[in-house]
C-alpha cells in the first residue's frame, strides 16, 4: 500500500515538473527576439519617412497698374476759386488768389530755367521741367484726395446729429457736436490748401508750354500687358470704338 502511494507521489511530481518546465519554456521561447524570417529584409529603425513632394506657392495675381497722374485727375477733386472763396467765407479762413498763385509760379518756373540754360540742352531741360511738372500735378491731387476724404467724413458726422432717431450715436451733450464741428473746420482748411496747390501746378504746366512749346504729359511708366492674345486685343479695341 504505501509502496504504490510513493509510485503515485512520484508521478505526480514527475507531471508536476513537466509541466512547470513546459510553461516556463513557454515563457522563455515568447521573450526570446524573433528572428526575421528568410528572404524579408529587415526593416530599417531609422529610416527616412517618405517625401512629400514640395507644394508649390501659391501664384498672385499681378498688381494692377494705375496711369499716371493727370492734371484732369487734380481738377476733379481740388476746389476751384468759387469754391474756395466759399470756403474761406464760411470757415473764417484765410482766402486764396488763385489766380496768383498760378502765376507766380509760373514765372518762377521760368526764371529758374534760365539759369539752367547755360549748361543744359534742350533735351535736358525739357525732362527736368516734366519732372517738376508731375511734381506739382502730384502734390495738387493728393491735396485733393485727403480733402475730398475729409469732406466725406465731416458730412458722416454732421449726417449723425441730424439724425434724432439715434440717440446712441450721441457722445453727451456737446462732445459729438464739437467733433463734427472740428471735422468740417479741419475739411475746410484743407480745401484751401488743395486749391493752392491746384493754381501752383497750373502755373507749372503753364511754364512748361511756353518753355517747350508742348502741352505738358505725364510720364507713364506702366509696361505693355503681353499677356493678352492678339484675338482679345482686337476685341477690346473694337469695343472702344462704340465710345468714341
């Protein structure tokens, strides 16, 4: 009896340990590194994701060119005599002669030419009397421009206290009040100084005829557009003509 219980002891530690070694052989087998199988290359820990083709930037239109300033472009936006002498009137603002302005730097445009005429061609003194010209024509159409965009301004602030039905546009009793006020004075003033300049560059193209003989021209320096096909040039210019 106890002969065959030792057998069984036995054998219960002989299948005990068999499968002690067989789970531990597993476990040793599953942290042991594969090795890559035959014919696989092995795969590179380091290497490069793949390149994304480069994007190309966006492309922008281009600009598009403005002409030349013309004198035209300056009389429409500085005040004339009448004007200004309204102006002047209204805003107790000093008040300009227009008239001699004009030629005043008329003459003065002459005389400085005749100094240069010792050691300048014609040729010469023609493209620095254009150069002035543009100039003056320049500086009388942005005097023009911030005018006419303060008159803009100053009539929006004038329109909102007249309004009684916007009471939240208000700044109290008398602070909008005097902000439309000082707009229209300050509107005033720099209509005065944009019809000054206007007679200047007036005087100026008047000297420039009388030295060249030519009705002065602003310089335009915008490049031909060669981008349009010679079937779209014609019939933008066969459109043209029904404005003529």
């Amino acid at each position: 009896m106890s002969q065959a219980i030792q057998n069984i002891a036995t054998a219960a530690a002989s299948d005990k340990g068999a499968a002690t070694d067989t789970a531990m052989g597993q476990a040793i087998k599953a942290a042991a590194p594969r090795k890559p199988a035959k014919g696989r290359a092995k795969p590179d820990a380091k290497a490069a994701p793949a390149s994304t083709p480069a994007q190309q930037p966006a492309k922008r239109p281009a600009p598009e060119q403005r002409g030349p300033i013309t004198m035209a472009d300056a009389v429409a936006l500085c005040p004339h005599q009448g004007l200004a002498n309204n102006l002047a009137r209204t805003f107790a603002l000093e008040s300009v002669d227009m008239l001699h302005v004009r030629t005043t730097t008329d003459q003065g445009i002459r005389d400085q030419a005749a100094a240069l005429t010792d050691t300048l061609n014609e040729r010469a003194l023609a493209m620095h009397l254009q150069r002035i010209c543009g100039a003056f024509v320049g500086s009388a159409y942005g005097a023009g421009k911030f005018y006419s965009d303060k008159v803009t301004q100053a009539r929006d602030l004038t329109a909102k206290i007249a309004n009684d039905d916007r009471d939240e546009d208000r700044e109290g009793v008398s602070g909008f009040d005097s902000r439309a006020t000082r707009a229209r004075q300050f509107a005033g003033e720099m209509g005065i100084q944009a019809a000054t300049l206007l007679a200047a560059a007036e005087g100026a193209l008047d000297a420039y005829e009388h030295l060249t003989g030519e009705a002065w021209k602003p310089y335009d320096t915008r490049r031909p557009d060669n981008t349009r096909t010679v079937s779209r040039r014609s019939a933008v210019e066969e459109m043209d003509a029904f404005k003529k």
